[in-house]
C-alpha cells in the first residue's frame, strides 16, 4: 500500500490541532487566529466565489457572508467539516487534485497554528512526510516563489545533498531540513535553518522572503 499522502495526513492533523486549541489561539498568519485560519481554509474549498473574494475586492461581500455564516456555527463542526475533505464537486476531492494542490498548503497552515506562540519546535517527521517534503523542493510552488528572489539559492539538507532552488550570482546556500525551508519561503520566519554566503547577499534574500 502506498504512502498517504502529505495533504491527506496533514489535514488530519491540522483538524486534530484546531481542535485542541480551540478558535482563539495565535497563528504565524498576520492578523489572523486559529478561527481566521480554519474560516479561509473552509471557504477555499467549499465556496469558489466567496473564495475569489478574498482577492477580488467587487467579491469581498461574498467572503463576508460566507464567513459569518460560518462564525455562527460550533466550532466542533467546523473542524469536522475540515477534516472530511472537499465536497465530492470539488477539484480537490480528485486524489491526484489533492495532492498536488493541499500538501504543502496544509503543511504550512498546521506549523501555522503550531508555532504560533512562543514555546514550539520542529516536529520530528516520519519518512513518508519527509520524501514528500524533500520532493516539494522541485515542486510548482517552490519554483514559482523562488522567481522572485533576488540571488542564487540552492537548499542543502543535513545529509549534504543539495537543491538548486534558483540558478544565480552570488549564491546563498540555506541549510536545514526541508520542511524549514519550505516554510521560510512562504514567508514564515520562526523556522531552524542557517544561511552561508555572501553577507549582503544573505540579508538582500531574507528581505525578500520576508516582503513575500
């Protein structure tokens, strides 16, 4: 039997952390609380409209409605419906969809909650989760992020071998696992990584993440 994969397994956990914290806890998401985050991640996938509202300003309405029908509801509720999955209409529910498109979303929302306040630390991940992380590396939405950093980045992981994120000169190599690089490129700066190259390369390229 294959793996399951990340988007599967990190739903499941997310659902299972919302539940514990409950809907006022802190997120790395600015401005947002374990409620703002489990309201996004719900309209996204069972509201299009109200989904592209949150990026079309003549559709902000949409999201609003949309949200406060959902403040109304039990909290417990919520989190069921998270963990369910998509409605079977939606993309997502196709397997290979919810792959492609979850995995690192809801791997990063989960570290979101998780290292929301002050007292967090990695997790110490099986290998499943791992090799699906060492291979986001060369995902979509890596490369499509690293286009907009200004010097060569290549990702060294603890067993030496090395990524080339973004082809460039000078170069900066930023080492650590590669969840933590994953999640400092999104944007994400409580993360255990460290970075050899270039001093003014090093600060011009954590700049930018950081304006991501």
């Amino acid at each position: 039997m294959s793996d399951p994969t990340l988007a599967r397994t990190e739903r499941a956990a997310l659902a299972t952390l919302f539940q514990r914290v409950g809907p006022d806890a802190p997120t790395l998401c600015e401005g947002w609380n374990s409620r703002d985050l489990l309201h996004h991640l719900l309209v996204r996938e069972r509201n299009p409209l109200a989904s592209v509202g949150q990026f079309v300003p003549p559709l902000h309405g949409l999201t609003d409605r949309a949200v406060a029908e959902y403040a109304a509801r039990p909290w417990s509720s919520l989190v069921a419906e998270l963990r369910s999955g998509p409605p079977m209409w939606h993309p997502f529910s196709w397997g290979p969809v919810d792959a492609r498109v979850n995995g690192l979303e809801f791997f990063i929302h989960h570290e979101d909650v998780r290292r929301g306040g002050d007292d967090w630390e990695p997790r110490v991940l099986d290998a499943a989760t791992e090799d699906q992380l060492r291979a986001a590396l060369r995902s979509g939405f890596v490369k499509l992020l690293a286009r907009r950093l200004p010097v060569g980045v290549v990702a060294v992981l603890p067993d030496g071998s090395r990524t080339t994120v973004r082809s460039g000169d000078p170069q900066v190599e930023v080492v650590g696992e590669p969840g933590e690089f994953i999640l400092w490129l999104a944007g994400r700066e409580k993360v255990q990584l460290s970075f050899d190259g270039p001093a003014d390369a090093v600060t011009r390229l954590r700049a930018a993440v950081r304006s991501m």
